[in-house]
C-alpha cells in the first residue's frame, strides 16, 4: 500500500504561485506514476500532470507553460509547481499513485487551493 500525503495549498492573489508538495510512503517500490488531479466546487475530478518513475512529464493542455511537476526521489516527494494563477485555478487538488503490477490507485486526501481575483 502506499500513502500520500499533500500539503502546500493556501490562498493567493490572481498572478501569483504556490508549490503543492505530495510525499508518499509505504511501499514505494511498486509506484509506476504519480498524477496530480484537481476538483473545482460543482466540477469532476480533472487530471493535472503526470511524472513516471523514470522522470517524464506530461501535462493537460491547457495548463501546459504554467503548471510544472518535479520529483525528489531522496525524499519520496512529488511536488506541483504553480504560476500564474488564476481564478479558475481554485480547486482541491489531489495527488495520486498508480501500482505498477496491479495497476492499483491511491489517493491522498487533498489541499485548498484557493486564486482571489
């Protein structure tokens, strides 16, 4: 099993950053992917970026230039980097690991992220 814990959400103005920090433990040999979701109020769930094991990225379309994720293997942390944010930015935002055998999901509970315009 692994678990994951995220931190770093916060209130901020329109224009500015923030850094989400998602840090896993259990076990962590298994993790293929890592993924950060976001839920806006009234919205579904939508995917954010995704970072493989070995490093590569990958991100939704629309928040490619603004959004970067990093990894720190040394301390089983994914992080999100966030900039110029915008109001529509507000969400609960998720990380997520996906198991490399089973294929298996694992939530963390999520972090506010709240962009006043």
């Amino acid at each position: 099993q692994v678990q994951l814990v995220e931190s770093g959400g916060g209130l901020v103005q329109a224009g500015g950053s923030l850094r989400l920090s998602c840090a896993a433990s259990g076990s962590l040999f298994s993790i293929l992917h890592m993924r950060w979701y976001r839920q806006a109020p009234g919205k579904q769930r939508e995917w954010v970026a995704l970072i493989t094991t070995g490093g590569s990225t990958n991100y939704a379309d629309s928040l490619k230039g603004r959004f970067t994720i990093s990894g720190d293997n040394a301390k089983n942390t994914v992080y999100l980097q966030m900039d110029s944010l915008k109001p529509e930015d507000t969400a609960v935002y998720y990380c997520n690991a996906e198991l490399s055998l089973s294929h298996s999901l694992y939530w963390g509970q999520g972090t506010q992220v709240t962009v006043s315009s």
